[in-house]
C-alpha cells in the first residue's frame, strides 16, 4: 500500500516583501517568519484583486498571519506556493532596521549561482527547473531604470538593468508600488520644450528624467538589493523579472508615496 500524505491547516506569521501585478491580480511574495523561508501566499477561492490588499494591510514590511496549508503536487520553480483562505490577521509594520535586518541576513552575493547557472539568454528558465521561484540578490554596483514606457491602453513597461554573478540584466519591473511610483513621476514631468529638433529634445528630455529618478532611488545609499522571482511558464519559459528593489532611501520614498 503507498503512502498517504496530508497537509494540516496551519497558521504563518509572514512578513511581506513584495507585491506584483499578475495578469489582472495581485501576486504576494513573503518571507515565513516561523522558518524564514520564501512563501507564496495564493487564494483557495481564486485571483487576489488589490481590495483584498487593501482591506487587510497586506503591504511589504507588514507582518500578515494567514490560515492554510502548502499547496500540494506543486511544480519547481514555484514550489514556495502557499494555499491561505479568505481570513488574513493584519500583525504590525516591521521598523526600518528589522527590514534591513532581513535584507541582509536573506540575501545570495549572485544571481546565476543562487539559479544554479540555469539562466537562459540572461532572461528565463526551463520550466520544471529545481531552483528557487524567489531570490534576493545584494549589487555590488547600482541598478538602473533604463526605460518607461506606457502603452495606449495605460499598461505601463518599465526595464532596469544590473549587474551580478559578473553578468549583465536587463528585467522587466514588476514591483506594484514601485510601478505605481514611478509611473506617477513620469506623469507629472516637464514636456519637453521643442526648438528646431524635437527628437532631440525628446531624447534629452527622457534622459534627464531617468538620470533624475536613478539618482533619486539609488544613489544616495551604499546597498542595493534586488528581489527576482520566476513567472509561471509562458510560452514555455519561465521569466526572469524584479520583484523589488531595495535601498534605505527608496523604500522610505516609495513606501511614504504608497501611504500618501
């Protein structure tokens, strides 16, 4: 006779670090603070919409105790998948220093070894791949937000590029709040003033932009740290995208935003 196996219904003390947009919902990513693993907390019922969200506090640096059980037969990368009911406790906000305390105690010095060099093309990985769905990873050099874009259907494409493992990356964003940030800015910049080129002044106009918010992100802190996490398979790839990044500064800028 095989074995049997079942998942008792438990309680997790998580802490939040990152909030993405999924398709039409929100996807949350944690860290358990009773085993300090990564933990995917996903919805018995269906798709979490941003009123769930809001209504229960569910922000990074908040600690959120959901009831449930890990989700069985699951598939590598997303093996951190957590199956929670409806009911989620709202704990506190963690401190700047417990946050960064986090940070640095959770963080891999490279990217490719934490993926175990399965980093295809600098993009994506096989599915069914046995690494992590969700890594935290500290630069030695800072990030860059290369490029915003927003399309005519408001659905905004943001690109940042770093360096780890002596390798270069070049992700989509896909941090909500930061998102939500720096589409804001973008909005509420200087239209360019046009003389006898107006490509030109676009360009000039864009770059100042971008150096502007680079600077104002990530040039006034002496760590960087950038969450990346793995797509459920698209096309038969599972892609590699920013779920976060991270400095003392940003996070106290994007987080007063987001509370605003």
């Amino acid at each position: 006779m095989g074995k049997s196996y079942t998942s008792k219904i438990t309680h997790v003390h998580v802490l939040i670090t990152d909030l993405t947009y999924m398709r039409n919902s929100v996807c949350i990513a944690g860290v358990n603070l009773d085993t300090f693993k990564n933990i995917r907390p996903v919805m018995f019922s269906g798709k979490i919409q941003m009123d769930f969200i809001e209504a229960n506090n569910i922000y990074p640096c908040a600690v959120c105790t959901f009831t449930g059980m890990p989700k069985i037969n699951t598939t590598p990368p997303h093996t951190e998948d957590f199956s929670v009911r409806d009911s989620v406790s709202f704990r506190r906000f963690v401190s700047q220093n417990e946050w960064q305390e986090l940070l640095q105690h959770s963080s891999s010095h490279s990217l490719p070894d934490r993926l175990n060099n399965s980093i295809q093309e600098d993009k994506w990985i096989a599915p069914a791949t046995d690494v992590p769905s969700l890594s935290l990873i500290k630069l030695e050099t800072k990030p860059i937000i290369r490029s915003i874009t927003i399309s005519k259907d408001n659905r905004p494409d943001i690109r940042a590029s770093f360096t780890s493992g002596n390798r270069q990356f070049c992700l989509k964003v896909n941090d909500l709040q930061l998102i939500d940030f720096l589409v804001s800015r973008y909005q509420m910049r200087e239209p360019a003033t046009y003389a006898d080129d107006a490509y030109a002044d676009d360009a000039i106009a864009g770059e100042q932009f971008l150096q502007g918010i680079n600077d104002d992100l990530f040039q006034k802190d002496t760590y960087t740290y950038v969450r990346i996490g793995l797509t459920r398979p698209y096309q038969e790839k599972c892609w590699l995208q920013i779920n976060g990044l991270y400095t003392a500064h940003s996070d106290t800028l994007i987080r007063k935003f987001s509370t605003d």
